[in-house]
C-alpha cells in the first residue's frame, strides 16, 4: 500500500481541497529515478522523501496531521478523536494497492459518547493500474465502485474491505515531548522489526560514545552502561542522564531504522529539533538510498532549516504552507517559476516565496528592549 | 582516512561496478567508499545525493569519474584525469 494523494476539506485551519501528492509531476531523470524517487509500480513512482516547509504558524504541522489520520484510516481503519476537532471533515485519499488505484472518500464525525471518529458518506473506487495509464491515473475516467463485502461498525473505514489486515502505514514523530516514555517507546519500536542489540548501539554511539550498552529491564527500569560503569536506572533518571539529543536520536533512529526495514513512511514534524545538521542530512540520504531503502519508504518532513531543500533534486516534493486566513499549500513545481540550477535555500532568503521572517516585528521588538 | 567518490554517468555503468564491488573484483572495496556506494551521477553539483554524502564526511575524498571508459581505451581515446578505465580497478 502506498499513499499516492490527499484532498481535505475542512481539516483543521486548512484551505477547502488541501492537497498533498505524493506523485511526481516534474521530469523524472535517471538520476532522480536513482535517489529521489521510487518505483512503486511499473512506471509508477513515488517519492522518496517529501519537505514542507513555511514560516512559524504556517500550518506545516497540520499538513502532517491530516497525512498522519490518513495512514490511521489505511493502518488501522479507525481514527481516535484529536486534540483538533475532526468534525465534518471531508477527506479523500488516493492510494495504490496490489495493482490497483483506489479512491476513497469520507466524511469524518466526532462520536458524542467515545474517543472514536465516525465514518460517514464513505465510497470506494478503484481501477486497475496499467502503465500506459499512469498519467491519468487521477482522472475519474475507468473508476468503478468497489464492492463492500458487508456492513462495519461505525468507528471503522470501509478501507477494511479492500486491505482485509491490521498494519503499520506510517510512524509520526511529532515535535511534542513524549517525556520519560521515550526509552520504552524506543525499545518497543525495536522490538517490532527483532533488532539486534548491536543496532541499537550503532544508533547510541552516533549520539553518545561514552555509552558501551543499554537494555530495557522493565516497563520502566533501564540497564545502563557509560564509561565503564553499569546502573539501572529508571526511566526518569535516564532522561537526566542522557542529554535531550541522545534521547530523541534514540527514538528518530530507531524509527528510521524499523521503517527502513519494513518499508513504512516515517513522517518527522522539525526534523531539525535538537540534532546536528550531519544527522539530519543523514537521515535525508538513508531514505535516498536504494540499497538501504528497499521496500519504498517515504520520509516526509517539515524544517525551517531551508538548506536542506538544497539536497533535494527536485522541485516537486516540497511543498509551502502559509497562512492567511486559512492555511493553503503550495508545490514549489507547479506554483512557483523558480529556475532549477539556482540554490533553493537562496531563493527562501531572498523570500520568493513570501516565507520570510516579518522583519518589522523584529526590529519592533528590539525597540521596545533598547 | 581518504574515501573515494566513485561516479558512473549511467545505471548500466553504476549497475556494473555495483556487481564488480560486490563480488571483490575491484582494488577498493565499499568501506572505501564515500557513503559506502557508488553513485549515478553526472556532476557533483548537480546530485543531491553526492552533495549530502559530501556534506556528511568531514576528510579529503577522492573523485572517480565514470567508471565504465574501458572502452575508450580500446579505441585509443584520452580519457579525462580524472577519469579512470575500469581496467586499471579490477584486482
């Protein structure tokens, strides 16, 4: 299963038609077809990493929201209610599976008594996906109704008929601070894919080479080896311990690595919160590689860090959120005329984009402090 | 320690040498290999993977330019300095 695109209506603070693709509209060279993209299907690609980027408040964080409910919907066919409201949302989501392109819509409703999210004016369609037709295949032309195979409780998508299991699509590392539950949350993500140990000291040494070894006990209790000398501690004296890098490299690189390895999407609100920029380039170039990313895992970031569009060699997967109003999207392909051997980082300092920071305000502020 | 930059301009050149490093056939092996792999590139400037390898290893790298000139070779051309002929690779 691979997402392909994403309509919202209605989500969040977000435009009417919202829309995140993950289909490449540019042209796709050898070279892009070597590192940026990812062959899904014959002819089919999709990319293999994906930025958004915009100013502070521009609505980067909802874009990865509305993608994170999507992949619940296609995951586990259920959504928990948010701590944004979901009511009335119309989503439609574009996905390819085992030779076929399937369009689904949905309307989502809060239920008044539990934490789910209600399915309404759900529809299924879906084509055969042929090369020839890999240009239309967004087109309404040759979609037909998807049988469903019977009727589902009200908290659960309809999607269930066409993926018939339970999966992971996608992890979300958000930038909201998961406290003391990281180190379990890490070593579960371990866990899941049988890492071996020696993986997981591979990722501690980027972080912290002082650090020989660390287990889980328990729930809660850790075993931790450093310069020589082995404690348990638990989980709230490791977070003291171990420096805010260390802590969140842990997890960020054992979800890269689990989905690597399972061929999920790994969606990553600030990539560059509190990891040198190496790491992050790093990260970048993991999903780039074929010969580690096998099984078509998409990266889908957003940054402030604008350099590192520049290791992006197309146009087409980054998107620019900005708010007014509302919060709209933008592809930097399709809406802007931005000439590609020029630095893109450039053209965000010299503010093409109007994504620059209001200067006035700060240069108010340092009034207001002289 | 140096790492090389190994470039092949296209995927059947690439795909060679991926086949020749596999199986040992070459005088460097992958750990002597800027991001462990060879890459399809034309230009350094121009690839978004070569540029990130690069920005990632802080030591002096040493470029090869596409991989596959044996044939030019053959046929009494000059090749580029930098330029290498796959001959002079093989163990």
């Amino acid at each position: 299963m691979k997402i392909l695109k994403v309509i919202a209506s209605g989500f969040k603070n977000c435009a009417d038609n919202f829309e995140v693709s993950y289909i490449p509209t540019a042209r796709k060279t050898a070279e892009d077809k070597e590192y940026e993209l990812q062959e899904i299907a014959d002819g089919l690609y999709v990319f293999s990493t994906i930025g958004v980027v915009g100013k502070n408040a521009s609505g980067k964080t909802s874009v990865l929201d509305l993608l994170s409910v999507c992949y619940d919907i296609l995951g586990t066919f259920r959504v928990n209610k948010k701590e944004y409201s979901l009511d009335g949302d119309k989503l439609t989501i574009y996905f390819y599976h085992e030779g076929n392109i399937y369009k689904y819509q949905t309307k989502l409703k809060e239920d008044e008594i539990s934490d789910k999210v209600l399915f309404a004016d759900q529809k299924i369609t879906y084509k055969k996906y042929y090369k020839t037709n890999v240009n239309s295949i967004f087109d309404e032309e040759g979609y037909e109704e998807y049988p469903l195979e019977g009727e589902l409780p009200e908290d659960t998508s309809s999607v269930f008929f066409v993926m018939k299991k339970l999966g992971r699509r996608a992890f979300y590392y958000g930038s909201f601070d998961l406290g003391y539950g990281i180190y379990k949350a890490a070593f579960m993500a371990q866990r899941i894919i049988d890492m071996p140990d020696r993986v997981l000291m591979n990722i501690i040494r980027i972080f912290d080479e002082n650090i020989t070894s660390l287990k889980m006990v328990d729930d809660s209790n850790f075993k931790l080896t450093s310069c020589g000398k082995t404690e348990i501690l638990s989980d709230k004296e490791l977070y003291s311990r171990l420096s805010n890098g260390t802590t969140k490299g842990l997890l960020l690189y054992t979800l890269v690595v689990l989905t690597l390895l399972e061929g999920d999407d790994l969606i990553i609100d600030e990539v560059e919160n509190h990891f040198h920029k190496t790491l992050v380039e790093n990260i970048i170039s993991l999903y780039k590689d074929k010969s580690v990313n096998k099984y078509n895992s998409t990266l889908v970031f957003s940054t402030h860090y604008c350099e590192l569009l520049d290791l992006f060699g197309r146009q087409d997967n980054i998107y620019i959120t900005k708010a007014d109003k509302k919060v709209n999207i933008h592809n930097m392909y399709k809406d802007y005329d931005v000439r590609s051997e020029l630095l893109k980082s450039k053209q965000f300092y010299n503010n093409v984009f109007e994504t620059a920071v209001n200067y006035e305000a700060l240069m108010s502020l340092k009034k207001e402090l002289k | 320690m140096k790492r090389l930059l190994v470039m092949c301009e296209g995927s059947n050149e690439k795909k060679i040498m991926d086949i020749l490093l596999e199986h040992s056939c070459l005088t460097f092996s992958e750990d002597d290999l800027l991001g462990l792999s060879i890459f399809h590139a034309r230009q350094i400037k121009n690839n978004a993977q070569v540029k990130l390898e690069l920005n990632m290893f802080p030591g002096e790298v040493e470029v090869l330019v596409d991989a596959i000139k044996q044939y030019q070779k053959l046929k009494g051309k000059a090749h580029g300095k930098d330029e290498f002929c796959l001959a002079e690779l093989l163990r």
